[in-house]
C-alpha cells in the first residue's frame, strides 16, 4: 500500500488525485488531505478515504470541520502552521497541489522528509525554484512534476541526457483571446477572459492562459526543474491543445506527448512513475481528429511571455515578485478595477521598482520569498491605484 498525502484536496487537481485513488482504493492509504473553506467538500471525501488528518488552512473553519468529523475518529486541525505540520506525517507520495504561494512551505517541508513530491503548485518553482531543488538534494526527496507541459518533457527525457537535450517546446492553446484582434484586448471582459476553449479550469488559470501569464510561469518552471539554458525554452501556440510539450535533441529529433487535454494523465503519470498503470482518459482518435495546427505566439499579443525571458535572465526572487504581481494584478482585473492589458502593465512595473530597491538578489529563503510576494503585491496595487486616479 502506498501511503499518500493530497495538499489541496478539494481544488481541481486535488480531485482529480482523488478521482484517480477512488478506483484504486486497495493500492493506496491516505494519510493527509487538507483544504480551504470548503468543508463539505473535505469532509465528504475524508469520510470516504479515511485519512488519519485533515488540515483546513482557516482556523475559523475549525469548528465546521470537527462537527463534520465528529465521531468518525479523524483527527483535525486548522491554520497555515497545521499545514506544514502536516507534510511530516510520515507518506511516501505527497500531493502539492495548493494554489499560489501557500503551497511553498508545506512542499518544502514535505521535501525535508525525503518524500515523493508530485508538484501541481507551480508557483513553488516559480518563486523558490533553487530553494526547492536543494532541499530535495540534501534530503533525498524525489520531485514529480504534475503540470502537464512538464510531465510531457520529463517523460519526453526517459532514458535521454539532458547534453543531448538542444531545445524544449512547451505548447500553449493561446487562450480565450487568441483568434482576436490585438487592438480589442483592451476592452476584454473578465467574464470572456473566463473561458478556456480547450481545458475545464478554475477561474484565475483560465484568465491567466488568456494572458499567458499561465505560460510565462510555465516557462519558468521549465527553466528550474529541468535546469536548462533559458534559450532553449520555446513557446508554441498549438491551439488544439493535444502535443503538451516537445523534446528537441541533438540528432534532430523531434519527440512530442500527445494526449487528450486530461490532467488525470500527468497526475497519474507521477502517481503510479516509475511504472505506468492505466488510467481512465480518452484515448485519441488521430484519423477523427485529422490535424493539428502550430503558430508562433506573438509578444505584443502576449507580454507575459517577455516578463518571462525578463525573469529567467534576473533570476534569483525576480520570480516571485511576477507570481506576486500577478496575482494581484488578477485581483484587480475580476475586480473590475483595471483592463485585461494593465496586468502586463502592473508585473512589469513591480519587477521594475523592485529591481530599483536591488532586493532581487537576497537570497532564495522562505521568509525572502514571503517578503518580496508582499512587495510585489504593494507595488502592483499602487500602480493600480494610479491607473485609476
Ligand atoms: P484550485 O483553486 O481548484 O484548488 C486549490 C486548492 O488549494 C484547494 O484545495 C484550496 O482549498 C486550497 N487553497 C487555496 N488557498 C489556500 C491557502 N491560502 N492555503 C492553503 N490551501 C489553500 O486550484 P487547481 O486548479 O487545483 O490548481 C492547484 C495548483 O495546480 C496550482 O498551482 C495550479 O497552477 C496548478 N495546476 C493546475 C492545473 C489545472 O488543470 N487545474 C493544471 C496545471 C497546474
Ligand atoms: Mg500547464
């Protein structure tokens, strides 16, 4: 049996995880399954799967989980240090797959446990890439990529050294926008920004494969968890969304993954590597299908990728202030308060300001992390700010 953890249970690919479990329930014992405020939804799926804690990351859901829970032997707790208390319950596969920079500290203290770490979130490369590899290192931690780009590549290098690698192609769909004339971006709707032609995701995903700022973390965390030169990365619009990453080697060859826009392949990938099972996804039709189209992205439709390359050549936090700015960016655009377009504006002028104070370069820790997303998010809502005034 293997002993799991799921970090962010009740999101979309904390259920999916569970998806993939529930028709296995003899393989797998959890251990761990932690949400946000939605307590029916732990709570139903911790009756289910018996786990020995569930963490809820907001204390003034404590009371709803334990009345939920009650008499069912499961034990309980709340609150962002129950979080990363909670990475070292003692399991061999663990689930990162909590939204934006709260995933960190839990992955990183589930990395000092010398576990297996499929990693969802992200944001944890994007902002402490660095920090998050060494302490695998040190530790003998195994880390799983889970977004589907990366698990394209890592299986794409099965076998392969990465002095043969000459170029990674990570696909994007090109968003809700990308048929659109670039003059109309302007005036886009968060409602219209709010649906994706191809992959069924939250909302802020959707807006930010829209933006591309989805893609632009992407090409970060290719840069980090593969250790590639920057220049190696390319971004293809593939609009089908069926290739989700190619590996270019040095004889020429061109190898792609292909695969129905499920993310239940890549979870299942990382929960049953180094082997594979079968898993419950469609299986392609290519002769239905018949084509396949590919476009070079365009960096005036799609700053966010620029802000990348940005990123990649400044290094150090220079990461987490984009994932910062983002996300406050993203705040303000559903709020209403500011254009589609003004998002590139607002992570490009935090990464200025904050390049100006020189604190890019402390060194990659938690608490620097913590500090410069706080920075970031202040210089995004006061260049917010003077755009509304
Ligand atoms: P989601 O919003 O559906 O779920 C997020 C989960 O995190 C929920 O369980 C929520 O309760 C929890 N959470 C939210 N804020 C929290 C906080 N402050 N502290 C602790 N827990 C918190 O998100 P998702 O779409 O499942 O994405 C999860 C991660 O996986 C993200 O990093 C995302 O970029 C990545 N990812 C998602 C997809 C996808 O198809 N959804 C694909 C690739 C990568
Ligand atoms: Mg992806």
């Amino acid at each position: 049996m293997k002993r799991i953890s799921i970090f962010g249970a009740t999101g979309s690919i904390g259920q999916s995880t569970l998806d993939l479990i529930g028709r296995r329930m003899d393989d797998f014992q959890v251990v761990v399954l932690t949400g946000g405020a939605n307590i029916a939804q732990l709570a139903g799926d911790a009756l289910k799967f018996r786990p020995e804690l569930v963490v809820t990351a907001y204390p003034e859901k404590m009371d709803d989980l334990r009345a939920a829970l009650e008499g069912s032997g499961i034990e309980c707790a709340a609150g962002q240090d129950a979080l990363v208390e909670a990475a070292t319950r003692p399991a061999d596969w663990i689930m990162s797959a909590i939204v934006g920079v709260a995933g960190l500290a839990p992955g990183l203290k589930a990395l000092e446990q010398g576990t297996t770490l499929a990693l969802a979130n992200k944001e944890s490369l994007v902002t402490a890439g660095p920090l998050l590899l060494d302490t695998a290192r040190k530790h003998g931690a195994t880390i799983l990529p889970v977004d589907s780009e990366h698990s394209a590549i890592f299986q794409g290098l099965v076998g392969e050294e990465m002095s043969a690698v000459e170029r990674i192609i990570i696909t994007a769909s090109g968003g809700a926008f990308r048929d659109w004339p670039i003059e109309d971006l302007r005036n886009a709707t968060c409602a219209q920004a709010s649906t994706h032609p191809n992959w069924d995701m939250g909302q802020r995903i959707t807006i930010d494969s829209a933006s591309m700022f989805n893609k632009a973390l992407e090409v970060i965390e290719t840069k980090e968890f593969f250790g590639c030169d920057p220049k190696m990365i390319e971004v293809l619009v593939h609009p089908e969304s069926l290739i989700h990453a190619l590996v270019g080697f040095n004889d020429g060859a061109l190898m792609a993954h292909v695969g129905a826009p499920d993310m239940r392949h890549a979870i299942g990938y990382a929960l049953n590597w180094p082997d594979r099972a079968h898993l419950p996804v469609e299986r392609l039709d290519l002769a239905a299908i018949g084509r396949m189209t590919f476009r070079a992205p365009d960096d005036t439709r799609y700053p966010a990728l620029r802000l990348a390359r940005e990123v990649m050549e400044t290094g150090g936090l220079s990461g987490a202030v984009l994932n910062g700015a983002k996300e406050r960016a993203l705040d303000h655009f559903i709020a209403g308060r500011i254009r589609f377009t003004d998002m590139a504006d607002l992570v490009a002028g935090a990464l200025e300001q904050l390049s100006r104070r020189n604190t890019l370069h402390l060194p990659v820790t938690l608490d620097n992390v913590a500090q410069l997303d706080h920075l970031a998010r202040k210089a995004a809502d006061q260049i917010a700010m003077d755009l509304v005034t």
